[in-house]
C-alpha cells in the first residue's frame, strides 16, 4: 500500500472514530426527549453554524434543538445570542420567553435550599474542565444568595442571579468568548438590568409592564444604546464545537 493510499486509510478511521463519538454524545444528550434528532443531522446543524457564525439562523434552531436535551447550558447560549443578533421582533420575543422558561426549569428549591440542573453529559478532557458545569454551578452560585425566594422566578431575580453569574465567570476567567465580554460591555454601560427586561419582556409581560412604568427612561436608554453598540460576531468561541476542538 503506497502512503497516499495510507493517508487516506488513516483520515478515514479518525473520521470514523469521531463520528461514532459524536454519535454517543448526541445520543446520550436526548436522553427522555419526545423527538430525538438523528446524531448526523444534530452534528449537521453544529458545524453549519460553526461556518456561519455571524448569522441569526443558525442559532435558532441550535437554541430550540439543546433546548430538548439535557444540555440547556446550550439552549441558553445560542438563544441570548439569537435574540441579540436578530431583527425579527416576534422570533426574538419567542426565544426571550423560551430562555426564560429554560432557566426556571433549571432551578429547584428545597425549603430555603436550591439547586441548578443545566448539564449532565459535557464532555471530558484532560487538559481542562468542560465549560458546561462551570457555567452551571456559577448560575447556581448567582442563585444561591436568593435561597428559596428564586421561585417564583421573576424577571427582576433573573437578571440579579445571571448579573452574579457573570461577575463569577469573569473572576474566574471562565471561557471568556464574544457573549460573555459583550455582556460585561452592557453591565459595564449600567445597562444590564434594562437588557433582562428587554429580552425576557415576554415571559413575564406583567412583570414587564409594570418595571416600564417607572423605567421609561431606563429602557430608552438601554435601547439607544444597543443602536449604537450592536452585538456583532466575528468568532464563533461561544459555540460547543469550538470550545470541544480547544480543549
């Protein structure tokens, strides 16, 4: 066997290895979903956005597919990150309230304890630990001060947990990427409270009406701001794939 015939061989069972890894994973993931999607279309959908990173689209349908899975980390990644790269009012106002739903079903109070289940399939790897269960124990570090008064979940106690959440993240210097240091750019504006009741308006449309009673200006603000300042994204460092290949 010459060595191009050999090279050919050898990409050929790395191709095979990985895509019977990847099919463990996306198997593994859907475990108790009512519509499991096929392993090849579910790595399909991944590596299409990782080539397209900048759009809009992609993000929706990668959003609603983790949403299914036990891996909501995902979910809410690629949902703020739609929300924040799209046009369309109504999708946006869709996903803000799937986020929102997403992150309450996550949290679970025990008398004045409470719990967080984001995760439970990341992937391991020996150089350092998986993103998925930092960025669920430091929501669940976010939470933790509020105790059993998380629940009912409101706007309002969202946008304090995920305001801790992200301080920890950045103390921590856990996966910095485009999302999280666009974030610190709102937090840093003194924008961020405005922005939680902008992307989550409506999964709690009372709540909303009533903060923007006394928050006109505040919201006006936040807006004109998010004109000037869009969220832009020239690398794909938030998305699961990337972060698996820098591992």
């Amino acid at each position: 066997m010459n060595r191009t015939a050999l090279c050919l061989l050898a990409a050929l069972v790395l191709s095979t290895v990985a895509l019977c890894q990847n099919s463990s994973y996306y198997k593994a993931i859907q475990k108790g979903a009512a519509n499991q999607i096929q392993p090849k279309q579910f790595k399909e959908m991944e590596e299409s956005a990782l080539k397209d990173y900048s759009r809009p689209e992609p993000y929706e349908l990668l959003a609603t597919s983790f949403g299914q899975t036990t891996e909501k980390v995902w979910a809410l990644i690629y949902g703020e990150v739609f929300c924040n790269l799209s046009s369309d009012r109504g999708h946006i106002s869709q996903m803000g309230s799937l986020v929102f739903g997403w992150y309450d079903k996550a949290l679970t109070v025990q008398g004045s304890s409470v719990s967080a289940n984001l995760t439970e399939n990341a992937e391991a790897s020996k150089k350092q630990p998986p993103f998925e269960p930092q960025f669920e124990m430091a929501f669940l570090m976010g939470a933790v001060p509020f105790g059993g008064t998380v629940k009912p979940l409101s706007i309002h106690m969202l946008s304090d947990i995920r305001k801790n959440q992200l301080t920890l993240l950045v103390q921590k210097k856990i996966a910095s990427s485009e999302l999280i240091r666009w974030q610190q750019a709102v937090m840093t504006a003194g924008h961020f409270e405005a922005y939680n009741y902008w992307l989550f308006q409506s999964a709690r449309p009372d709540e909303f009406s009533q903060w923007l009673g006394q928050h006109q200006a505040q919201l006006q603000a936040w807006l004109d701001w998010q004109s000037q300042d869009k969220f832009t994204v020239s690398s794909p460092d938030f998305q699961r794939l990337h972060m698996v290949s820098a591992r």
